[in-house]
C-alpha cells in the first residue's frame, strides 16, 4: 500500500520476474483495481500471494474511491477467512518533506490496520535511484525517529527498495508469517465484517471526514485574509475580477495572502503564486493555477459525500466540479 507514484507496482513486477507490465513510470495512477498475484516462493515450499492496491492520492479516483475498494476487498478476503501475513507500505525517498496527502494517507493508512497490526508492517522506502546515498540516508534516519517513530515502536520495521528482485525478495523474507491461527483481522476488517460499522464510520472513513473538516475551517481563515486584502485593490477588471478570484482561493487550504503599495499583489496558493496588477485582473496563468486548486478541492469534497453518502451534496459538487472541468479544457484549446 502507499501513495500513487510509490513503486507498488513495480515492487510486484521485480518480485515476480516480470518487466513493469504494470508499472506507471511518473506520478500518473497505472492500479485501479486491487489485484492479487500468485506466485511460487523462493524455496519452493510454498506460496505466496501479493497484493497490489490502488495509490491514495489517484489521478483518476478520490481518496473515498480507493479507499472503498481496499476495503472491499479486505473485507471480501476476510469472509472466507483469509488473514494477511504482512502489509508493505511504501514512501518514496525522493520525497523531501512529509505533509499535506502523504501525512493524509499515513494517517488513513495507521487506522486502517490498527495499532495490534503495526508489528506487522514493514515501512519500504523506494526511489533511491534518484537521490545521493548522502540526502536518503538523511531523510531515512528523520523518518524513524519522526514520522514513524509510533509504529516502529510497536513493531514495524523498515526496509530499502533498491528496484531488482534481489531486493523485493530481501523485503519479503523479512516478515515473520505468523502461524494461520494466530493472524489478526485489520482494525477496518474488524470494524466492518464483526461489528458491522459502515466505512464512514470506521477509523479510517473518519480520518478522511476529519481532513475534510479541517480543510474547510482553514477556508474561513483563508476568506479573512482575502477580504482584507480585496480593500487595497482599486479600479475595474478587465480579465478575471479579484473577487471571483477570492471566491475560487477560499476553495483551497494552506493558502496566505500577501500584498504591498506596488502595482502588484500575489497571493500564494499552494504551491503557485497567483498574481494581479493594480487593477484586480488576473493573468491566464494565475487563473489556471486556481483552477486546478478548485479541481482538487472539488475532488476531494466529493470523495466525502460519498462517503457519508449525502446524495443532494454529491449532486452539487458533481454540478460544480463538470463545470470547472470544461473551464480547464477551454482554457487549454
């Protein structure tokens, strides 16, 4: 499991001895389905069945989206009595910061297996081909003693991903299957197939409601900014009026705005600056930037109605967001 762009797939593919098949080659989701594989282990005693899941973060499904079909799929195992042995979970090395969808996923990721599952899990951090030894060693040792310091506490263990099947293999041997009677439901197969509690109530579920709703208190804050920035802009618009652009930036969090007495006023929204002359208009490329902001806000929002399974709700974001989709193809013709 992991994030889209992590190397799941490719993990799957150097295990089994196949080329990358299956494997996206940039940031772009390639697994929509969960798909098991299996294969004849090392020692020929055995076998052994992978799992390979759709990535959080996909470019094509929400968070809701993917999380339902790992869920489905849990859950759908779990009803035949069929128990994991371990659950490898993927960070790319390459990744200089730990925040924003990726503290997001972690966060789904720990509730969904449960505290009682972490001595099951084993941390694989990928993509060391493009970093120096020097900076992933850094970044390796500040996620063990930061980032995954709770789970390493209680169990999980951490491994490189070097891309060859020498090194999958490495990765696999390394858990310690636990004998069939003794393996443990994930916390979300608990939930849902014993207690019988719908997935937005699981901990899981609520962990993507909970990102939601702090995504939508940083809106108001963002709103306050921007109204009292709106008062230092003066005369018309003649492209895209600061107050459209207001209304598009509040749809979006970790934003600030920031101003002076020049002729130019930006505003940072995410990780684009959003710039406009001394008369409030807009270039095309700020426009677009705020655009794709709103798409991923938009997104994400339907991804919780879903999930709570407010009908009317998901009909209005699904209204607004076909809306700024055809914006965005216009903008780009």
């Amino acid at each position: 499991m992991g994030p889209t762009g992590t190397g799941k797939s490719t993990f799957i593919d150097r295990a089994v001895g196949r080329p990358d098949i299956n494997a996206g080659h940039d940031l772009t989701s390639c697994t929509k389905e969960v798909r098991a594989v299996r294969y004849p282990h090392t020692n020929g005693s055995r076998n052994i069945v992978l799992v390979d899941t759709p990535g959080f973060d996909d470019t094509f499904m929400t968070d809701v989206q993917v999380l339902q079909r790992i869920a489905d799929w849990l859950n759908s195992t779990y009803k035949k009595n069929v128990k994991l042995s371990g659950i490898l979970y993927l960070h790319r090395i390459s990744d200089n910061r730990v925040g924003g969808t990726p503290l997001r996923n972690y966060r789904m990721f720990n509730e969904l297996c449960g505290k009682d599952n972490f001595k099951n899990v084993i941390l694989v951090t990928s993509m060391w081909d493009v970093v120096t030894e020097e900076v992933g060693s850094a970044r390796e040792q500040e996620l063990r003693v930061d980032f995954w310091k709770a789970m390493i506490a209680l169990g999980s263990t951490t491994h490189r991903f070097e891309g060859t099947t020498e090194s999958a293999w490495k990765i696999i041997n390394s858990l310690s299957v636990p004998p069939l009677a003794s393996r443990r439901p994930l916390q979300i197969q608990w939930e849902m197939v014993d207690k019988h509690i719908p997935l937005h109530r699981t901990a899981a579920g609520r962990t993507v409601l909970e990102s939601l709703s702090d995504l939508m208190s940083s809106f108001k804050g963002i709103f306050r900014r921007l109204s009292k920035g709106r008062k230092k802009l003066s005369g018309p618009t003649s492209q895209l009026s600061s107050s459209s652009l207001r209304r598009s930036s509040s749809l979006r969090s970790n934003s600030t705005f920031s101003s002076s007495d020049s002729t130019a006023v930006g505003w940072s929204v995410g990780a684009g600056i959003v710039s406009t002359n001394n008369s409030g208009a807009c270039s095309v490329e700020g426009y677009q930037n705020v655009l794709g902001q709103v798409i991923s806000t938009l997104r994400a929002s339907l991804g919780a109605a879903e999930l709570v399974r407010v009908h009317y709700l998901k009909n209005a974001i699904t209204s607004s967001l076909s809306l700024a989709l055809f914006i965005e193809v216009k903008l780009h013709e």
